[in-house]
C-alpha cells in the first residue's frame, strides 16, 4: 500500500519505519523538503521524502503526524479529499494546576479527530495510535505479561477502519474497533490521563481488570 506520512517526528518516524519495513510504500512529506528526504533515508526500505503536498497525492492512507497547533494549516492547504487520514494525535498542555514539581497533563483540545473530520468533510478520518509514545510502537516488543499490545481504533468508514486495522496487523499489534469518531475524544481522554499516570510513576495498567475478571451488567 502506499502511504503518506505528513511530518518528520517521533511518531512519524516509528509508524513510518515500521510500515516501510512491512513492505508498504512509504513517503513522508514536511514544509521542509531536505528533512523529509533525511528522514527516509535513515528509515531506508525504499521509503522516499518530499513536499507535503507530495506525501498526500502519494498516500492511498495519509498520517498526520503533525502537532496540533499545525493541523490547520496542513489540513486548509493540502489536497486530502477522499484519503484515509490517520489521526495519531494529542491536544496536550501541562496541567497548571498540577503541584510544584508533578509533571501532568490536560488537554487543549477536546475533540482533534472530529475537527480534523469537519475541516476535511470528503476525507474518511481514523484515530488510531494516539494512547502510547513514539518510543512504544519504534519498540521491537509487541507483548506484555502474555497480552499482545493493542491499538483501539474509531472511525465512521467501515472500509477505512478495516484498513488502518489491517496496517496497525502489519506492525505485529492487535487492532480492536472502538466505536465511531464520535468516540476519538474518549481516546484523546484516555491518552492524556494513562500519559501523565505513567510520568507520575503509576502503572496504568494495574487499574483494569483482565477481560476474564471484568463485568459489565445493563441496569
């Protein structure tokens, strides 16, 4: 599949890496050409780098990896109708009412991935790979105390939520549906909290239940 990857970050770097390395054609488009065709050439595998509006005409699937103050921008000048937009980002900001000293987090933003979806209409937005670091999907491991790491993943497009799921597979991860877009925001949620739990030294895993021990009953 051939694959767009609109910035040259951490994230884009890992999810991009990782899909050139599965054998889909990969290229990663920024304002600045040269950092775009830097990065390919460190991540090799064929993957090539250029212009954004490059990496967009080129993607069947298109990665905004891009921070959120500079979605906008990329989002009113770049052609993305009718692509699968794969949205991994985060509206954090530091927490100002965090004590001295503790590193925490809110969000800036509530809902990324509908904006994202109101500002493109004809595009078929997926969130997908927004709850965990760069440094966790770059990782070789993909298995933790028996459980293969999963990615949750929303959006409105049966077919474009089939194949993101299908590429989150080809990084060896586990995709689960997570409901429609409407739904992202409780990811954006979920993100910023298990991030800053996990800054503050807690293991956010040890506050749900294995699916064995878990319960849920309608009233």
């Amino acid at each position: 599949m051939r694959i767009g990857i609109i910035g040259t970050g951490a994230m884009a770097r890992a999810l991009g890496g990782g899909w050139a390395a599965a054998g889909h054609e990969v290229r990663f488009g920024a304002r600045r050409s040269e950092g775009a065709v830097e990065l390919a050439d460190a991540v090799g595998h064929g993957a090539r780098g250029g212009s954004i509006d490059e990496a967009a005409g080129f993607g069947e699937a298109v990665l905004l990896a891009v921070p959120v103050d500079a979605l906008d921008a990329v989002l009113r000048s770049t052609g993305l109708d009718g692509r699968v937009l794969i949205d991994c980002t985060n509206a954090f900001e530091p927490d100002a009412a965090a004590p001295d000293g503790t590193m925490n987090f809110v969000l800036g933003e509530d809902a990324v991935a509908e904006r994202i979806a109101a500002t493109v209409p004809t595009a078929h937005v997926v969130k997908a790979f927004n709850i965990c670091a760069a440094e966790v999907w770059a990782a070789q491991e993909r298995a933790f105390e028996g459980s293969p790491l999963s990615v949750p993943v929303c959006g409105d497009d049966p077919d474009a939520v089939r194949l993101v799921a299908g590429l989150a597979e080809d990084l060896k991860l586990r995709p689960f549906p997570a409901g429609g877009l409407h739904r992202a925001r409780y990811l954006e949620a979920a993100s910023v909290l298990t991030v800053g739990l996990w800054f503050a030294g807690h293991d956010s895993r040890a506050m749900l239940p294995p699916l064995a021990a878990a319960f849920a009953a309608r009233d």
